[in-house]
C-alpha cells in the first residue's frame, strides 16, 4: 500500500520583505508580522486559512 502525504502549503514570500504602514501587512506576501513570525509552527490548516485571506487583501 503506498503512503500518500500532502505536500506542506508552501510560504506566500516573494522576498520582497517590506512592511505597509497603513494596513499592517507585507507588500510582497500580505501576511501580518504575526503570520510570518508564526508560519513555520502553523498546522497546515492555519496555514490554509492565512492563505485563504490573503487574495483579499491584495486589494487594500
């Protein structure tokens, strides 16, 4: 029987690593300084719901 494992939700970062004033979140990923700090001990499903909010704020 073989094994399936999912691939980790790999990181948003485009390494453009600088910090919007206004609205708190990244420029290149529109993660919050809380996200990215935290994203390599997430579960997958965190992850997934950080991910699933970030197409919304590319508009702010």
């Amino acid at each position: 029987m073989a094994c399936r494992i999912k691939p980790e939700v790999s990181s948003p970062c485009i390494n453009i690593c600088r910090m919007d004033e206004q609205n708190r979140y990244c420029v290149g990923c529109f993660r919050s300084l809380e996200e990215i700090k935290r994203w390599s001990t997430m579960s997958e499903d965190e992850r997934l719901a950080v991910m699933a909010q970030l197409e919304s704020r590319t508009g702010v």
